[in-house]
C-alpha cells in the first residue's frame, strides 16, 4: 500500500506541476510568481502572528 500512495503523489504532484507551468504561459490567465510568493508570505506572517497570539495567552 505504501508504494501505491508515493506513486500516486508521485503522478498527482507532476500533473500540478504541468498545469502550473500551462498556466504560466497562459495569455488568458498568466500565473504571475511574483504576486503569489507576495501573498504567500502575507499568510505566513499572519499565521505566526496569530500562533504567537496564542502562545502569549
């Protein structure tokens, strides 16, 4: 069963990683990095201040 869960994720991760490089080319829905690794990082600071939030209390 464990092989057969690493090859799925194997095939799952490489059909995101396909549709993410289509979608980079797109003209119609360009997938712009700069703009995601921004918002991404957003996130994350919120998350840790949220996590310290809690720790604190």
């Amino acid at each position: 069963m464990g092989i057969h869960c690493f090859n799925v994720m194997w095939l799952v991760t490489g059909v995101w990683g396909l549709l993410a490089l289509h979608l980079a080319d797109d003209p119609i829905l360009p997938f712009n990095y700069v703009s995601y690794t921004e918002q991404l990082w957003v996130g994350i600071c919120f998350l840790s201040f949220i996590i310290a939030y809690f720790l604190s209390h």
